[in-house]
C-alpha cells in the first residue's frame, strides 16, 4: 500500500520559518497557556497573510483567516524577520459585514 507523506506546511519556507522562529517573553505566556496555536499556523500565516507594517520598529504584521471549531476567525501575527521573533499573535472573531 503506498501512502503519501502528509505535511501541515504549505511550502519548505513556512517549515523553515516554524523551525527557527522564537517568542517574545510575552507572546511565550501565550504560547503556555490555555491560547496556544500551533507553530505551523503561526508559520503558514508569515508566508501567505496579509502584510501591513506595524508599530514596534522592524516588526510586521501578518493576518489570515482561521478556522477553529468551523468557526472563521481573524488571526494576526506580529513577527521580525530579522531576529526572527514572534512579539504577539492573536485571533478573534471574524465580524459579520452589515448589509
């Protein structure tokens, strides 16, 4: 029986992203508690979200949609690819645009 090798990485970049990324002292509390997100989703966001600069200097911002419980959700990832350190990530609830 073949079977293929199944990877929760979109690309070898995210792989190496999630392999060598660091947190922050506070986003590491985030990461041990109750609101852990997986290394790949923080890595996959880095390669594929949406860029935008933020205000800590050379920090970016990075946001994609999530699913958790099949519920959409907005998740953010602040990161410097220079130290390669994640300062903060965060999900919320995808708002619902008025009609």
């Amino acid at each position: 029986m073949l079977c293929e090798k199944i990877s929760i990485y979109k690309t070898s970049k995210a792989k190496n992203i999630a392999k060598k990324f660091k947190y922050d002292s506070k986003a590491y509390e985030h990461a041990s508690t109750n609101r852990y997100v997986p290394r790949h989703i923080i890595a996959n966001t880095i390669v594929y979200g949406k860029k935008e600069k933020d205000g800590a200097k050379g920090y970016n911002k990075y946001t994609t949609t999530i699913y958790k419980n099949n519920v959409p959700r907005n998740f953010k990832v602040v990161y410097n690819p220079k130290t390669k350190k994640v300062r903060h990530y965060h999900y919320s609830d995808k708002k619902k645009k008025k009609k």
